[in-house]
C-alpha cells in the first residue's frame, strides 16, 4: 500500500503532516486575535491544499497510455481560484470600513503553504511560514511607529462592565475630541475576572473586573483627525471601562 511511486509513501505522509503543523501554527496566531478563521480552518486549509497537489502529481497514473497525456497543474490551479470562495466569506464591509482583508489574505497563503508541501517544497514552506510572522508580528509594530496622518483610520477596542452606559459615554468623547464613529462592533461578551485584558498594548484600570460580572468588548472604528493618544487616556478614565486598546489602520480584521 505505501508505495512511492503510487503517492502513497512515507514521504507524502510527511509532507502531509508539515502542511498540518505549519497550518496549524499561522492558524494560532489567527486564534490568539479571535479573527474569524482560527486553527481549525487554517489547518484544514493547508492540509487539503497540501493532498490536492499530491493527487495532481499522483492520482491518475493509473490511466497514462500512449494516448494519455495529463497537465498536474490544472489542480494547482484550482486550488488557487477555488480558495477565493474562502476568502470572499471572511470580508466584511460596513459602511466605508472593511474588515477582513487580512484574514483572507492570511488563508491565501496558507493554501499556498500546503501546495508547497505537497509539492515537495519543504523549504519554501517552512520560509513563507516565518514570512507570515513576520508581516503580521514585525511591520504591526512598524505601522503604529509611522507617523500619523491627516484623517487616518483608527480603531480603539473598548471593554468595559455592561449595563452601565459606557458606549454613550465613549460616543460623546469620540465626537468631543474630534472623531467620527465609522464602525461599532461588539466582539463577545466575557463573564469573570478580565484582568489580564489590555495589558499587552493599551490602558487599563487597576482594578479587576467584578467576580461573576457581565463585561462587554466592542470596537470603535474612528475616522478624524484628532489625538488617539489622548482620546485613549480619557476613555480610561470612564468609571465602568476596564480596559482600552488602540490600533491604527484601515485593515482592521
């Protein structure tokens, strides 16, 4: 059954396997950040785009004759117009803001990432892996060092306890200090302890959410030319808001 030439060897089981774990990695990163598509979907990505190169090379050599001639591309091919329905599923647009972009262009190269590995190209692999970190993880941090523009797009992700009118209040303070609310999107409501949120890049409040509380997440997209700096600081100071993160840019997934 394992047979090399018949695709079904230990070396495509291999590959296989490399398309799972590199997959699997880009799609933690996606979970950590609660995109839309998490580990799952990126490792089942990358796993099928990874055997659908190897039934191109493999799958029809039962049916080569003399008359018989076969293209292993035209699989490639379709895997690559065909991940586009996926992609297409992940982009939002609400008003003049869109969201998604990104996401989508991360399960594009995933499906790339799992060609590769089934095409017996562990190295390219391996490096549009580190390439993916590295654009999501390095130029994030290059992009909130530029400086800032005339009437750029911002976002601010605001947690706070729910019932308590907070939104109003951050509204009001938005408009006050000069920005127009583009997008509000509630992310998921929390129950519990929430002390750990924001600590990464934004503000947050000394103290911990209630025990058992009801907290809400939601994010603002601001267009304006006002300070975010500021308009941070002064949402952190709302009663009810336990924590305040800031993020720039009109790809915002």
């Amino acid at each position: 059954m394992f047979v090399l030439s018949s695709g079904q060897g230990l070396p495509q089981l291999g590959e296989l396997a490399l398309a799972i774990v590199l997959s699997a990695a880009i799609g933690l990163e996606r979970e950590l950040r609660f995109k839309n598509a998490g580990l799952r979907t990126h490792a089942l990505v990358g796993l099928g785009s990874a055997l659908f190169m190897l039934v191109g090379k493999y799958g029809f050599y039962d049916v080569l004759g003399e008359h018989v001639s076969l293209d292993p591309s035209r699989v490639a091919a379709q895997v690559v117009s065909g991940i586009g329905f996926i992609g297409g599923g992940l982009i939002f647009v609400r008003r003049d803001a869109v969201r998604g972009l990104t996401t989508a262009a991360v399960v594009w190269v995933t499906a790339a990432i799992g060609m590769a590995c089934g095409a017996g190209l562990p190295v390219l692999a391996v490096a549009v892996t580190a390439g993916h970190f590295l654009v999501i993880l390095g130029l994030n941090l290059v992009s909130r060092r530029l400086p800032p523009g005339g009437d750029n797009a911002s976002y601010l992700r605001l947690v706070y306890v729910d019932g308590t009118g907070t939104l109003r209040d951050a509204l009001v303070a938005c408009t006050r200090r000069g920005f127009a609310v583009t997008e509000v999107a509630a992310e998921r409501a929390i129950h519990g302890d929430i002390a750990d949120l924001g600590r990464a890049d934004g503000r947050e409040r000394a103290e911990p959410g209630p025990p058992g509380g009801r907290t809400v997440s939601v994010t603002l997209g601001l267009r304006g030319t006002g300070s975010i700096t500021d308009l941070t600081a002064e949402l952190s100071e709302l009663p009810s808001v336990l924590a305040v993160n800031s993020g720039d840019g009109v790809d915002h997934d």
